[in-house]
C-alpha cells in the first residue's frame, strides 16, 4: 500500500514538473519568436530609417529574455544586440550598461572585445567623455592587444579631443609629407 502511495505520489510529481517544464519552454519560446518577428520588423526597412518605437521595443524584448533566462545560449547574442540597438538610437548610457553587463557575463566570448571597444567608442563620440573614452580604450589595449581593434583604439586615444579640422589638417600634412617623400630618388 505504502508502495502504490508513493508510486502515485512521485507520478503526480514527475508530470507536474513536466507540465511545467513545457509551460517553461512554451513562455521562452513565444519570447523568442517575438525577438524575431521584432528583428525582421526592425532590420526588414529598406529605407535604412531608424524606427525608435520598434527600436525601443526590441532593446525591451532583449532585456525580458536576458533577465528571464540568464543562463540560456542566447542571452550573450541578446546582451550585445541590446547594445548596438541602444548605441544606434543614441541611448548611449544604455547602450554602455548592456556592453558592460556583456563584457562582465562573457568575458571570453568572441564578442567581449567589442563590447569593452563599444564602450570607449561611446564615451568618445556620443558622450564626449574624452577621460573615460581613454580608460575604456587602454583597457582594450591591456586585455586585447593583439585584436584586430587594438590599433584603433591606440589612434582613438592619439585623437582624443581633436576637432574634425585638426584632424583634416593632420591628415592632409601627413599626405604632403608622404608625396614629398615619395619624390626622394
């Protein structure tokens, strides 16, 4: 008796955690499919003009997913896109705070460098916060310095502060030296 009592009791358990489960997966899944009918809606615009309701709305759907489901393969991938989605609609703060949390949470992921490159990147040019922009960029240069990025954020850090006609200038005296020192026999 206590066998067939307990037996029943551990059935009842076993398909109430499946149910959940598929509850689980059917919640995430509809999460996901939203994520991508939202990029398709976003990215599908030929006219290449920002959307900033639909922008606002995907960086809202990335933020659920990242928050409900911390440790699924797909919250890097969400951690970054939240970013660059922040980055273009010019949430520069926002943008920073999902590259950090993505440089933080995956560290050795392909991505990580861009992350910690995007912040200096922001710093400089959408915050012109030249001190941080620098820190960010020496970072980069300490934890990655054979990234392809490296050289970059050394010219970044070279051209912090300068105007666009200083660096026209610059640029233009550096292509006269060149030419003069092509004509050199």
């Amino acid at each position: 008796m206590k066998k067939t009592i307990l037996s029943t009791v551990y059935c009842l358990l076993l398909t109430a955690c499946c149910l959940l489960q598929t509850s689980c997966t059917s919640e995430q899944q509809k999460l996901e499919e939203a994520i991508a009918a939202k990029e398709k809606e976003l990215y599908g615009d030929s006219t290449m003009k920002v959307d900033f309701s639909k922008a606002k709305d995907m960086i809202a759907l990335y933020a659920d997913f990242v928050k409900k489901y911390p440790d699924d393969e797909k919250t890097e991938d969400y951690l970054f896109k939240a970013g660059e989605v922040s980055m273009g609609t010019m949430q520069s703060n926002v943008a920073i705070k999902y590259f950090e949390q993505h440089y933080l949470k995956f560290p050795k992921a392909e991505k990580a460098p861009y992350s910690l490159f995007m912040q200096g990147f922001i710093y400089e040019t959408q915050l012109q916060n030249t001190e941080k922009a620098k820190w960010y960029y020496e970072k980069f240069i300490r934890d990655f310095p054979t990234h392809k990025l490296a050289e970059d954020a050394k010219y970044s850090i070279a051209n912090l502060g300068k105007s666009e006609e200083e660096l026209i200038r610059e640029f233009e005296a550096k292509l006269k030296g060149d030419s003069a020192s092509e004509k050199l026999p």
